[in-house]
C-alpha cells in the first residue's frame, strides 16, 4: 500500500512539474526572449498576416522571385509538410525534374540567353526537406534576377545587390566543414532556400556555384 501510494503521488508530481510547469516555464521564457520566433516568425504587411519566414508560397508571378518546388498537398500546405524521400534512380524523382527543367527554361531562358538543364540549379527542380522550405541558394536567385529586373524595369545590378543583402552567412554543420550558403526574403514577395532536399541528395553540388542538373 505504501509503495502504491508512493507511486501515485511521484506521478502527480512529475505530471504537475514537467507536464504543466515545465512547458509553461519554457513557453514564458520564449515569449520574454524571443516572441517573434516563438509565435512562427510571421510576416506582416500593412497590418495583415501574409505568411511566415519559415514557411514558402506559391509566388508565381513573373515578377517575383519564386520559391522551390513543393512537396506537399496541396503545394505550401505548412499545416501538413512532408518530403518525397525518392531516390537518385526512381523514375518518378527522374521525370519530375524534367518536368520542372523544362518549365524552368520556358520561364528563364527569355531572359537568360543560352541557358541549359545544366545551369539551373538543383534546388529550383527539387523539393526540400520539409516540403516547404522558404529558402533558395544563391545561384537560383541570381538566375531569376535578370527576370525579375526585365519585368520591373529595373537596372539588374539593382535587384542583384537586394538579392545578396538578403543572404544568410554560410553554416557548417557539426558533422562536416562544409558550408551551406542560403538566400534569405526581406519581404513576403521573395522566397528563402536551404540546398538541403527531400528527394535530392543525389544532386548536391558546391555551395554558390550552379548546381549541375536539378533543384530549387
């Protein structure tokens, strides 16, 4: 009985210190230190939410940077994100990225003369990781500037110098020296990247140089 009521009591207390105490001690101290990212890092313009910083949409619009490619249903869904997971020989990975390099030439090539399946980077024709990754490397932003330039009229230079104010400085993992350079949106017109892919391990290339086949 004894060892019963002992138990009974040690599961009221563990409940009441980390089920109930615990959470709601790290909650407050998130919102003291950092309520923006504790609350989703969203993104507002003229007082309306338009998104988050850590999620990616569909900008479609020519004038737009535009995101990677999506690996959810519906595409940009951040309430269900998940990855392809397809390996380098699977015939669906195969025929989605050349599905995606074709459109990508259609869109880009006006504007970029010249331009190949082998220039285009490989996060613009994969998807990432979560599915919703709001980051794109720097090659595939230097890619759609001369689009985005041309449409805005705007001097390229000028959209070039307000795409690398928006990089992320590199980051090595623990496991590796090597970095990962990542362009990051000032506005909730411009999408993020991480070369890091859900169904694209295979197409990795040097950080800030164009990736060799597919990927956004």
């Amino acid at each position: 009985m004894r060892e019963l009521k002992s138990s009974a009591i040690a599961v009221v207390v563990l409940t009441l210190v980390f089920g109930l105490g615990l959470p709601a001690l790290v909650t407050g101290f998130a919102q003291l230190a950092f309520a923006h990212q504790a609350n989703g890092s969203l993104i507002e313009r003229d007082g309306k939410l338009v998104g988050s910083r850590l999620a990616a949409q569909a900008f479609t619009k020519p004038q737009y940077f535009h995101p990677r490619p999506s690996a959810t249903t519906p595409p940009y869904n951040a309430a269900a994100t998940t990855f392809a997971n397809l390996g380098p020989a699977n015939a669906k990975l195969a025929e989605a990225v050349r599905q995606r390099a074709d459109a990508i030439l259609r869109l880009e090539r006006p504007y970029n003369a010249g331009l190949t399946v082998g220039d285009i980077p490989v996060d613009a024709v994969t998807t990432s990781g979560s599915g919703i990754d709001p980051d794109i490397t720097p090659a595939y932003a230097q890619l759609q500037a001369r689009r985005v330039a041309a449409i805005r009229r705007l001097p390229l230079t000028t959209v070039q110098r307000y795409s690398r104010s928006s990089w992320s400085p590199p980051q090595k993992s623990a496991a590796s020296s090597a970095s990962t350079e990542t362009r990051r949106p000032v506005s909730s017109k411009t999408s993020r990247a991480s070369p890091a892919s859900g169904d694209s391990a295979c197409f990795s290339q040097p950080p800030g140089r164009p990736h060799g086949t597919a990927r956004r």
